[in-house]
C-alpha cells in the first residue's frame, strides 16, 4: 500500500491547497485536492458512505461503498 500510495501522490502533485469538505460529523477527516482527487480517513467507530468517484488507494479493505473505522482512502473525482 506504501508504494502504491508514493506512486499515486507523484502523478497527482499539484498545489498545496485543500478544501475540507463539510458534514462529516467531527468523525471523518475529508479533504479534496486541486487535479480532482481526495482523501478520506475515518476515525469513528463504525463505517461511513463513500462519496462517488474510483478509488486508488485504500489501508483497508472496503465494506462495499462504506469506509470502515480506522481506514483511510484516496478517490478520483468522477466514476
């Protein structure tokens, strides 16, 4: 997951800006990035929707279209 996630943050290096995303309900970091991705990390107790969009990298296995607890994943705008 290391590399893959090195190789991703490469191809997708853009401006050091970020917009938070809101309602996430002070459980769930969520954050877009300039070039059309973002990333999501949830720190509650029970898994949380996704929002649209193809995911690249995960540190978890996915519960269907949940983001389970203590798992962080980078989506691709669109999909």
């Amino acid at each position: 997951m290391y590399r893959q996630a090195l190789n991703w943050r490469h191809k997708l290096r853009t401006a050091e800006s970020m917009d938070w995303m809101p309602g996430t309900g002070g459980q769930v970091l969520h954050f877009t990035r300039p070039g059309g991705w973002r990333s999501m990390t949830n720190f509650g107790p029970g898994p949380v929707p996704l929002p649209h969009g193809i995911v690249i990298v995960t540190s978890a296995p996915l519960e269907g279209n949940q983001l389970p607890a203590d798992t962080t994943v980078w989506i691709l705008n669109g999909g």
